[in-house]
C-alpha cells in the first residue's frame, strides 16, 4: 500500500445511514413545529457537526431550542442500531484488505457516543484504532481532527488520504494538503467533490479498492 495511514469517513462512506438522518431530522422537526426542510436540504448537511448542521437548517436557533431538536432527533436515530446489513457492500471485503497494512482511522461528524455505539453494532471497530468526532474537535470542514490525527500517528500529510462523500471531507483534507479521495455513492455528486480538489474520485467500492493499491492513481 502507497498510504501510511488511510481516514474514512463514517455516514456515507462505510455505512449506508443518510437517509435514516434525513429521516430523524424530518421527525423531529415535525414533532418541535419546525419547518420541514426539503429532502436535499437536510441530506447536504450530514457530515457536519449536528450543531453547524442544524445551524444551517434553521438560522437562528438558539442554544436551548438546538438541545431538545438534537434530543428528539436522537430519539428516532437510535430506534435502531447500525448493523452489518448498513454497510455499503465491499466494505467490509475492503477494510479486511487493508487491515494490518496502513493504519486506518475515522473522521466523522457524528458525536462521540454515536461513534463508539455505532462502531460497536455494525462490528466495524475492530479496524479503527484512532476515531475523531465532530464535537470533541470541530466540525468539518475546519482539519483539526485531521491535524490530530497527523499528530498522534506522527505519519506525513502527504503519506495520508481521507476518503469521504461530501464536500466537506475534500475541504478539510484539502486545507492542510493532504490528498483526499471522493467516493460518490454518498452525499455529494462527482460535480460537487470535484470542486474541492480531491486526487480521484471513486464511484464503487472495487474502484476505491484500486485506488488504494495504488496511492490514488489510476
């Protein structure tokens, strides 16, 4: 492997759950009385941090009405856990692949006992020694969690990739030039990781796979 250390992206990337976060944040606004943003809307902010992303559903939410929205929204995200069957398929073929060569790590949006619980339950943890979350660091697309791990793993920028669906991961890993891949069976088009000037972008798990064998290039 070309890579020291390879950061995956959680929602999107691995794990099949957009659309679960799209519907919990739908629930929940409608139980609060917010207005229910559309369907693109409230799939264009999962890989945030939940507070930019309810920042930027509804501007102006202030601090008290942000904790109960996330309350309520975690009430139906976690009527069910994460499971095997969520994973994209090749995923796990993949992280098997890689497990023992490169180091592989997490970058994620999601909150910390959202990470370890989902971690747990989709049988995924095993792979990731090093995990960072949004509200433990800042929300993508700022690259502290990125600069922490590059400091914890001691590895070069330039030997690293993070590997993500939205725009949001090619920002953060662009921002401190490291080279990031995009994969397009997420959030985000081709169109929209483009923009952010990610080294390749895959479109299935078996082209990632090449694209990991051979440091990003085709």
């Amino acid at each position: 492997m070309s890579f020291d250390v390879v950061i995956f992206d959680w929602d999107g990337t691995l794990i099949d759950s957009v659309d679960h976060i799209a519907d919990s944040l739908e629930l929940a606004a409608r139980d609060l009385g917010y207005p229910v943003r559309e369907r693109e809307a409230l799939r264009h902010i999962v890989g945030l941090g939940m507070e930019e992303a309810l920042g930027q559903l509804w501007p102006g939410i202030t601090r008290e009405e942000m904790t109960q929205l996330r309350e309520v929204y975690a009430r139906y995200f976690f009527q069910r856990d994460t499971t095997p069957a969520d994973l994209f398929h090749g995923v796990d073929e993949l992280l098997e692949t890689l497990h023992g060569g490169p180091m592989l790590a997490v970058a994620t949006g999601k909150s910390r006992p959202g990470l370890d619980r989902a971690l747990g339950s989709s049988g995924l943890g095993r792979f990731f020694p090093l995990t960072r979350c949004a509200n433990e660091t800042a929300s993508k697309p700022d690259p502290l969690m990125l600069r922490q791990i590059v400091s914890e793993t001691g590895a070069s920028v330039e030997r690293m990739v993070m590997v993500g669906d939205t725009i949001y991961d090619m920002e953060m890993a662009r921002r401190i030039g490291m080279p990031a891949i995009g994969v397009t069976w997420g959030v985000h088009s081709e169109a929209q990781l483009s923009a952010h000037s990610p080294m390749a972008i895959a479109s299935d798990i078996s082209m990632l796979r090449e694209l990991m064998a051979s440091g990003g290039t085709q």
